[in-house]
C-alpha cells in the first residue's frame, strides 16, 4: 500500500513542502467567457476548472422542465491533455456522468431553483488540468460561476478534500495522496454551517472520521473567505464601472441590489 | 462554424454595410483587421506542448473572444504489435464545448467536433498526403518503437474564425512541444559469465568489458529505451518552421473580409479556408483549402482568391512567429536568468 514518496515525513511536511492542515494555493478568475451568464476559473495547485453558467433560460427540451422549479443541467468535459496520461473520456463515460449528479445534487439544494418554475440552468465544467481535488475544484468554481451568473443561492458551497495518512488527517489531496489515502470530500455551506456533501470511495476507520470531517468543514470556512474576496472584488469593479457611466448631475437613482459587504 | 440564427434583414443590413464605401463592421475595424490575439504558450504542465490562444478578447471586461486551447501529449507505440507505424504518428481531434455553442444539440455538436477534427488532421497530420510536414524525431527505436503524438485541442468559446484560431494554436502548441530525449537498451550478458575463471581467492570482482547497458552503437539491435535524467524537456519537434496555418477569407461578391465575427459568418454566402505552410527558405505551400457555403466562385475570382490569401497568410505568420519566439525567450532564457538570480 505504501509508496515509495513519502507522504507525510518525520518533519510533518507532505511530498510537495505543504503541512498537514495547509490548503494549496488558489486562484480566482472572474472574467467573462465567450455569451456566458456568469463563468469563474478557478486553479487549486495544479488542478485547474473553468465553469460557466447559462441561464435560467427555456430548457432546449420542453420534456424535461418542471412546473414548480428550474432544473440544474450539470454537463462535464475533461481535456484529453488534463491528466498524466492521456485518456479521451466522451461526454457519457461514467466517471464523467456520476462527477456531473454529484455537483448537481449538491447544487440543488442551495440554489433557490423555485424562484424560476419551467425554466432550466446550464452547468458546464470543464476540466482543465488535475492533479487531485477535482471534485471540490468542480463545486467551488460551480458556486462561483453561479454567483457570477446572478443565480439566487441560499449560501455559499465550499468544498474540500481531506485524507488521513496513518492517524494524521491532512486537508486538499494531490493525485499522489489521493491514489494512496483514505479520503472524503466534504462541501459545507459556511453562514448556515450546513453540509451538502459527504463523499467517500475509500474505507476510513471510523474514529478518524469525526476528527477529518470537524477539519474539513473548518477549511470549508477559510475556503469560503477567499471565494468572498473575490467575489467582492469583482463587484467592487462593476460598482465602480456604473459609476463611471453615469452622467454628471443626473440623480443616480437606481436601487442597488449590491449592498453585499457585511451581511454575507 | 455554427450558424448563429439571424433575420433576413439582420443579414442585409450587414451586407450593404460592408459593401459601403468606405465598409463599415459592426467593430469599427477595416475589411482586413484582424482582432487582438492573444497567445501564450505552456499552459498545460502535463503536456509535452501548449498554448492558450485567444481571438477578440475585450481589453477592459476581460472576456469575450475565441478561445482555443491546444495541447500535444507524446505516448509510446509499439510498432511490432501493429498499434503504432515506423517513424511515429500524428493524430488531431478537436473537442468544442457545450458551452460556446449553446444553441446546438450534443449531436449537432459531435458533428461540428468531428468536421474540424477532420480538418486539423487531413490538413497537418495526413500521412500520405502531407510526407514533407511529418516530423522527422517521433522514431524511438526503428521498425520497434515509436512516438504517437496526439494533439488535443478545445474550443472553449467561438465568437467568429473559429478555423484561424484553431490553426493558430495548434501550431503554437506544435512549435512548443517537446520531444523527450531516449537512449536505445539492449542486455547482453557479460563475457566474465560465459568463461567462469577461478582467479585467487579474496580478488576484487572488477567490472570488465562492456556493461550490460551499453547504449553505443546498437540502434538496430536495440531492444528497449530509457529515458536519461537530462536538464531539459527534450529536444524540439522536428520541422516546427514548418506547421501550416490558416487564413479565412469571407467572399461577399466583390469584397472580401478577414476575422469575421459570428453575425458576420452568418450572413456572408461563401467562405475560402487556405491553408499555407512557409519553410524557410522554401516557396509557400498551400497545405489545403476548403470552400464553404451556398454561393458559387468563378475559377479566375478564385486564383485571385488564393493570391491574396497567401499574402495575408503570410503577415499572420510573421507575426505569429515573433510572438513564438519571444514566447520561447520568456519561457526558456529568461526563467534561466531568474533562476541564476535567485541562486
């Protein structure tokens, strides 16, 4: 089972100089992309996800709507370029397609999909480079994106990955820690401090469980700081951008809907 | 590529718009402008080669635009088995996301994946129609072993001249790649073994004669590789000067425009892809050409066609080679000096 890296040496650092509990570096990429409602990158480390929203907007099959909500379509794409080895998935590969009801079951109960009855919201990942963490990556980037598209959400999703190495539990997994740990993903909601995700392919004694998962919904919370960051940045910018439109000695009357700053 | 739905008097206002005198685009630019590209290269780690290319992005939002990512992995075949051929090969494919064409179904969109994934690769990697563009080094070990180069390339948005940008990133990624350096490996038993000698006891078994891994001169009785522990990624892909690009002219009957956006590809009849490929020191070489849409083209509009073509061919290759090598510099010495400095 073991490899030859070590995953956690006698110094407590981890095959890439990262202690236990520290998270890999992440950034945070707003822009537009292409004729996308609302789209964010987001790069954990060396895994990188772009995800962009459409919608609400009328569902391309009728058949498929429902009367009292909008529906989530969760549609994942992985670069044949993405991984160590090259591996071209098709759109109905398995991985691909349970990946996609995973984001889309977390989703479901955070955004407030009765606002927009018989209509539909288009997820589109893609999976731009991995190197472990995907699904977290896939879940942060998705809430982003939706924030971005102006989509009502209930709250933030933050997700993150934890393993336990021996009896150390160590947080945000690479593909290495990931082929050789027991690991759980976890997706926390940080205001009303609730879990929409628990997932775990791997078996983890279970009194190391409770001490993993207290871990992870923590991060969950640092994660949830740097999302708001840049989500506040973004909106500081548009703000800015009215402004800047507006002309002199015209009241400027319209009802901001952007007092974000402290209440969330 | 995919045809946005516009009205009929959408599509006229466009017309006689660019039939004015002087033209006028909805951009403000000339009938030959082309829109800021932008290009960077190694942006896949795990890709032996690279790059990101953009058509159109805005300057201040930070979005819109043709977005095109590109990469080339390297995988070893092996040529015995009948998997791979001698001298290596080169496989294209194109994968266009849900989300820059919203509008078609996944089947229109398998079907508009497939069309530019036979483009890329009749035009760059047909093994019989293009022998001078097949790079030389993708052999491991001859009549045994050799590289497969698989070039992957995602569409990530489309806002018109989806086919240049496509191209243009495709050889950027080509002009990155690099190939990892291999030494061929046979086994061969020591002589010591054969001729056992019962020297004094207590003697120091000193190593004679060849090793087992003696890698000189053995390229044809080679049975396996390695790869040695070198500073480098490997050396470049051979004949990277000479990847084709391509330049689309969109014919309206008595003009024509390069760059189109996707209201302008959809009103104009007819569009002529050519592709050129300029070696140094070489003639122009027109690699392929494809001509789409409704409309006729007289043969003589047609030579003309392809004269011009060439030319603007050629200013987007000279300057898509400039920012290539400057990318290489950024890359390559710079990181070097900075690695130097902080030593």
């Amino acid at each position: 089972m073991s490899s030859r890296i070590e995953i956690l040496n006698d110094g407590g650092f981890r095959s890439d100089g990262r202690k236990q509990y520290e998270l890999r570096d992440i950034t945070i990429d707003l822009s537009q992309q292409g004729t996308a409602d609302g789209s964010a990158t987001i790069t954990h480390g060396l895994t990188q996800v772009l995800v962009t929203v459409f919608g609400p907007r009328e569902a391309k099959m009728r058949s498929q709507t429902l009367h009292d909500r909008a529906v989530l379509n969760v549609e994942m794409s992985v670069a044949p370029f993405s991984t160590g080895e090259r591996r071209k998935r098709s759109r109905a590969d398995r991985r691909i397609l349970e990946l996609a009801a995973m984001i889309a079951s977390t989703f479901e109960p955070v955004v407030q999909t009765t606002l927009y009855p018989r209509s539909q919201i288009d997820i589109y990942v893609h999976v731009l480079q991995q190197d472990g963490s995907l699904l977290p990556a896939c879940i942060n980037a998705t809430t982003l994106a939706l924030i971005t598209a102006g989509v009502p959400l209930h709250d933030f999703v933050c997700a993150v990955t934890g393993g336990v190495h021996s009896t150390s539990p160590l947080l945000d997994l690479t593909t290495l820690e990931e082929n050789d740990l027991p690991h759980m993903t976890v997706a926390v909601m940080p205001r009303t401090r609730k879990v929409t995700l628990v997932t775990m392919e791997t078996r983890l004694h279970v009194d190391r469980f409770r001490e993993l998962f207290e871990l992870a919904c923590e991060a969950g919370q640092t994660i949830h700081k740097e999302m708001k960051a840049a989500v506040k940045e973004r909106t500081v910018t548009l703000v800015g951008a009215m402004d800047a439109g507006s002309k002199p000695g015209v009241v400027d009357d319209r009802d901001r809907d952007v007092v974000m700053g402290e209440s969330i | 590529m995919a045809a946005v739905s516009l009205s009929k008097s959408e599509r006229a206002y466009i017309q006689s718009s660019l039939k004015a005198h002087p033209p006028l685009r909805a951009d403000g630019r000339g009938l030959l402008d082309f829109r800021t590209v932008l290009l960077e290269t190694g942006v896949a780690p795990l890709a032996n080669g690279s790059a990101r290319l953009n058509i159109g992005k805005m300057a201040r939002e930070g979005g819109g635009g043709t977005e095109v990512v590109a990469a080339v992995k390297l995988e070893v075949e092996d040529v015995e088995t009948g998997d791979g051929v001698d001298g290596g090969r080169v496989v294209c494919s194109v994968t266009c996301s849900p989300a820059a064409y919203s509008h078609l179904s996944s089947n229109a969109l398998d079907e508009l994946q497939h069309d530019l994934s036979v483009i890329l690769q009749q035009t760059i990697a047909h093994p019989t129609l293009h022998p001078t563009l097949h790079p030389k080094n993708l052999t491991i070990i001859p009549r045994k072993k050799a590289w497969l180069l698989n070039l992957d390339a995602v569409v990530l948005a489309d806002a018109g001249n989806v086919v240049d940008a496509l191209f243009m990133a495709a050889r950027a990624a080509l002009w990155d790649a690099k190939v990892p350096r291999t030494r061929a490996v046979q086994y061969r038993a020591p002589e010591t073994l054969k001729s056992p000698r019962n020297d004094a006891p207590g003697a120091m078994d000193v190593d004679e004669g060849t090793s087992g891994f003696d890698t000189r001169d053995m390229a044809r009785t080679a049975a396996d590789f390695e790869l040695p522990d070198y500073w480098d990624e490997g050396e470049v892909l051979d004949g990277r000067d000479k990847w084709p690009i391509c330049v689309t002219l969109n014919l309206l009957p008595s003009v024509h425009l390069l760059d189109a956006t996707l209201a302008e590809e959809a009103s104009i009849p007819l569009r002529l892809h050519l592709m050129f490929s300029f070696a140094p020191s070489a003639p122009p070489i027109l690699q392929s050409m494809r001509l789409l849409g409704p409309a006729e083209l007289e043969l003589k509009d047609l030579k003309d066609s392809i004269a011009v073509g060439e030319r603007y061919a050629k200013e987007l290759f000279t300057a898509l080679e400039s920012k290539l090598r400057e990318e290489d510099n950024r890359r390559n010495i710079k990181a070097r000096d900075r690695f130097a400095l902080m030593r």
